[in-house]
C-alpha cells in the first residue's frame, strides 16, 4: 500500500522538481547539472510524502501541496551534500552512486546545496506550483526557515559535530536528533496541514506530536540499520556511524532495546492520529514504513 502511494507521490514531486532544476543559460549548465545530480539521483521521498498525506489528512488535494513537497525535498537534498563534504562527514557514497563534491568537485558541491537552499524557497513561493493563498504561504516560509536554520537542522548538525567522540546521555543524542532530522520531518507534516486551508489548532497539535515521534523514529532506524544493513542496500557506506565515532542509539541503549524504542515511538505516532479519520491513513502507514524500512 504504501509502494503505491510513494510511486504516485514520487511522480508528482519528481515531474515538479524536473521543471524547477532547469538551468537558465549555457553558462550556469554545470551547476545545475549538480544540482539535479543531487536531488534526482534517486530517494525516497519521505518528506515529500508526508506533506502530501498530511494536507490530504485534512482534506487538501495534493495540488495543493506541490511547493511545499518540493521545498522539503530540496532543503533536504543541499542538507545531505553539505554532510557529505570533508569537513562535514567526508562521506563518498550516498543513494549507491558517489557523493556531489566526488561527482564533481567541492566547490561545486558546496555551490549547488547553496542553490538547492535557496531554490526551496522559490518553490515555496511559487504561484504557479500551488494555488494558496498569501498567507498560507507566509506561514509556511515562517516554518521551513525555523526548521532549516540554527533553531532546527542546522543547529543540530552543529550539535553532531560537537558530539563526535564524546558520550553522551539518551537526552542530548535526542535533543541533536530532534533537530537534524526531526525538525524538517515535522515540518514537512505541519506544511502539509498549512496547505490543506482546514487546519485548526487542535489538529495541527496532532500533527505536530505525531511527526515528533515519527522524526525520532526515522533517526532510531537509520542508526539501527548503520549496524544491522549492508552497504549495497543502505547506499551508502554501512558502519560510517561507528567508523566515525558517532553517539548512536545501539551504541547506547543496546541494538534490541533501540530497536523497540523505535516501535515505541511509532506506536506513540499512531496514537496521536486517534482523533483523525480514515483520510490520516497515509499518515499511519507512513509511521509504521519508517520503522520497517530497510534503506
């Protein structure tokens, strides 16, 4: 069920990003060229399909959604080359095929997630990809900006490096994963809901406390799969969290006990849907997908 969502999801965002990685001149083809690099090399498309499935939650269309599915992927998307980079996680495989700054060089890499962070809010503003309203879409810049920046992602990759051959409490390994994964999770839920135009307070509570859950979760399994996964199947180097001495959850909690805290959080996901109807279904096979996962 969820393959087939993902598919028609992916289709959507994917023919949407296609037309916005589209170099202007012959002058800026390299970069650009790195830029889709980046972003069409494959995916899963998580965050995308959580914006679709939490705008149709509240009965949005997807139409609706377009900008948003885009922005979240591309955020995420200049997110992954710059920790790619050598002074980042110095990372040479990502999605099976070597990294932007291999593919190309460092400079261009570092160039082209620059261009894909900005490109996100060009695509969130973009009229002609969803038709909202002014201030729908201003309450969703308020958002991605909060989530991309030091208060969200970019504090807590600041917090990774800082942690790295340190020990760390459960606390702090969650407050670090809140922020670098969780945040854009959670607000790639909560743009969703803005661009359905029903969400109220109450639901959009629901929906923030299913996508913490959910955000935590997604880290806990991709910590489990770094040491159970093999690299052929993640896509990328397995075992580059120990090799790197990173805080992870089996590191500190112990693989079983890890990986029923992500069952854990999961469940927690699903009971914070328990207000919503059958319309939240997505949503619900999403949380159980991103602890089934194996890549």
């Amino acid at each position: 069920m969820i393959t087939h969502y993902q598919k028609f999801c992916q289709g959507h965002v994917d023919a949407a990003l296609e037309q916005l990685l589209q170099a202007p001149s012959d002058e800026l083809q390299r970069l650009y060229a790195a830029m889709r690099y980046s972003v069409m090399n494959g995916g899963k498309r998580v965050r995308p399909l959580l914006v679709f499935a939490s705008c149709q939650a509240l009965g949005g269309e997807v139409q609706q959604a377009y900008g948003a599915a885009c922005a979240v992927e591309l955020i995420h998307a200049y997110s992954l080359v710059h920790d790619d980079l050598p002074a980042m996680d110095d990372d040479d495989l990502r999605r099976g095929q070597p990294t932007t700054h291999k593919a190309f060089d460092e400079a261009y890499a570092i160039l082209a997630g620059d261009a894909l962070q900005s490109l996100a809010f060009y695509a969130l503003g973009d009229e002609t990809l969803s038709p909202i309203s002014a201030q729908q879409r201003l309450d969703m810049f308020k958002v991605l900006s909060n989530a991309a920046g030091a208060a969200g992602m970019v504090g807590g990759q600041a917090i990774d490096l800082s942690s790295v051959g340190q020990s760390i409490d459960q606390a702090t390994l969650e407050l670090m994963h809140r922020h670098k994964t969780g945040a854009l999770i959670q607000a790639s839920v909560h743009l969703g809901a803005l661009a359905s135009n029903h969400a109220t307070p109450a639901t959009l509570n629901a929906l923030d406390a299913y996508a913490q859950a959910i955000g935590l979760a997604f880290q806990v399994q991709d910590d489990i799969l770094d040491v159970t996964s093999d690299t052929q199947t993640l896509g990328k180097q397995q075992g580059s969290d120990a090799e790197h001495n990173k805080p992870t959850y089996p590191a500190l909690l112990g693989l079983k006990q890890a990986q029923q805290y992500a069952y854990e959080l999961r469940d927690q996901a699903q009971a914070a849907l328990a207000g919503l109807d059958q319309r939240a279904d997505h949503l619900r096979n999403l949380a159980d997908y991103i602890v089934s996962r194996s890549s």
